[in-house]
C-alpha cells in the first residue's frame, strides 16, 4: 500500500504557536464577541503572522458557517512547482490536527481545467495556505481540503480557472457544501495614509465582486497585493456559483501592532455571499 502524501507545517513556531494549547489561546484571543453565522460562498483572509493578521482572520472566519470541503487559492511565495499547482491526494498536519484533502473533488477539478496540474511541491514550503488552516480548525475540526497555489497574473486565465472550478463544483452538485477561501495580504511596506488609500481602491473594486476593475485598480496604483491572483480567480470561481454581494468584515495594518506608521502591511478580511 502506497504511504499517503504528507504536508507538513512549513511555518508553524514562526507565524503561529506550534504548541496546540498556545495555538487555541492565541486564536481565543482574537474573539471579541460570539456573532450569528452566515453562509458564505467564499472569504478572503490574510496571511501573516498571526500576532499582525491573525484577529482579521478570525474575525471573518468566527461569523461564517464552515462547510464540509475548503478550496484554498493562495499565491505561491516560493516559485517551486508549476504555475498553478493543485494537491490532490494526502493529508495537511496542523498542531490542531491532521485535514485530509477531497480526492475526489481535486480529481474532478483537474479533469474540468486546462491549467490546473497534480503538484506538491508547490505547497512544501507555501506559508499562504497553511496559516489559515488552524484558524479554520479551531471553529470547525471536521472538515476537507483542495490546496491551489498560484504563480501566474494573467487575468484571463485567472477568470477562466475560477469558470472551470465552479463549472466543476456545480457539475458535483456540491454548491452547498463548498467554501472558497482566498489567501492574501493588501498593500505592502508603504506609509500608512497610502497603504489605506490604495487598499481602499482594491477592496471597493472587491465588494463590486468587479475582478476587472481590481485588476485595472492594481495596475494603475501599483497596488502591492500579493495574492490578487487568487483573489480574481475567486471572484470569477464565487460569481459561477451564484455570488451577489461582498462585504468587509475587518481592515488593519502591522502599525495598530508596531505603531509604526512609516512602512505597513494591510490585512483585509471579507465576505462573499
């Protein structure tokens, strides 16, 4: 019998605790008050240490309702693997817990795409997926995976990748049960006034579920999103699935931990219903 492919924690004891008792603690911590829960067909969430991004994350993750499979879109930070990678088989380790990934549904999402290729080698060392992954846990421990990576900005392809995963999803009939999340971080070590206004202009586009006036907004600002890639993959991917509206849960930048005001990251967290 073949030994199942194995992810393990490439960043846990440097974004997040790998002590599972820290882990819960420090996620506890971000929770300022218990919120009704909504269905959501996708989320954006950011990737940083959970100390500078970590209460944006569970801010929007604490007032969705997490359903049976996660299809994670992140960038790829590494360069390893193909340009856009999908993990198809195995098991993701988290100090929480181990998540096995949907075979079945990553199998028929490669068979639907042009572009998409089976690869782990793009995930070995990722960090943009895996920091999400505990955060999900610690709401719900039960639920299954299908990792992609992306390495290419070409908008067509982005869009055309999210019409096949949803023409994938529908054709599985799994619309219900289904949650996209997008990994990314906003604008990157800028003063804070510019950081806010640039971000200000891609999150607006976001709400307008508009991947055209994201990318056209990113261009001209040179705003320094670094998983936008899988942001406009999502928002073709949740619009093919029945997506009407976004909606902005938190923002932040590092200066509300640093107090540095001079060079920041923003941290947006949305949703998608």
């Amino acid at each position: 019998m073949d030994k199942p492919n194995i992810r393990k924690p490439a960043v846990a004891g440097q974004f997040y605790p790998s002590s599972p008792l820290e882990l819960k603690r420090q996620i506890a911590s971000f929770i300022d008050e218990k919120h009704i829960k909504k269905d959501a067909i996708a989320c954006i969430l950011p990737h940083a240490g959970y100390m500078y991004s970590g209460g944006v994350a569970v801010d929007v993750v604490s007032r969705i309702n997490i359903k049976d499979k996660i299809i994670l879109l992140g960038p790829n930070h590494t360069g390893y693997g193909y340009e856009f990678s999908i993990m198809a088989s195995g098991v993701w380790q988290t100090p929480l817990g181990d998540i096995k990934i949907d075979s079945r549904l990553a199998d028929t999402i490669l068979k639907h795409s042009k572009y998409l290729k089976e690869d782990s080698l793009a995930h070995t060392f990722e960090h943009s997926l895996e920091v999400e992954l505990p955060i999900l846990q610690y709401f719900r421990p039960d639920f299954e995976i299908v990792p992609i990576t992306i390495l290419s900005e070409e908008p067509d392809t982005l869009k055309e990748i999210g019409k096949e995963i949803a023409t994938a999803i529908k054709d599985s009939r799994i619309e219900n049960s289904t949650l996209i999340v997008a990994s990314s971080d906003m604008t990157h070590y800028e003063p804070q006034a510019q950081a806010e206004r640039k971000d200000k202009e891609a999150i607006d586009a976001i709400l307008n579920l508009d991947e055209d006036k994201l990318i056209e907004r990113i261009k001209r600002l040179n705003i320094t999103m670094c998983g936008y890639a899988p942001v406009i993959t999502m928002l073709s991917l949740a619009k093919g699935i029945g997506a009407k509206r976004a909606e902005l849960i938190k923002y932040s930048t590092s200066a509300d931990i640093t107090g540095d005001t001079s060079s920041v990251v923003g941290y947006a967290g949305l949703t998608v219903y």
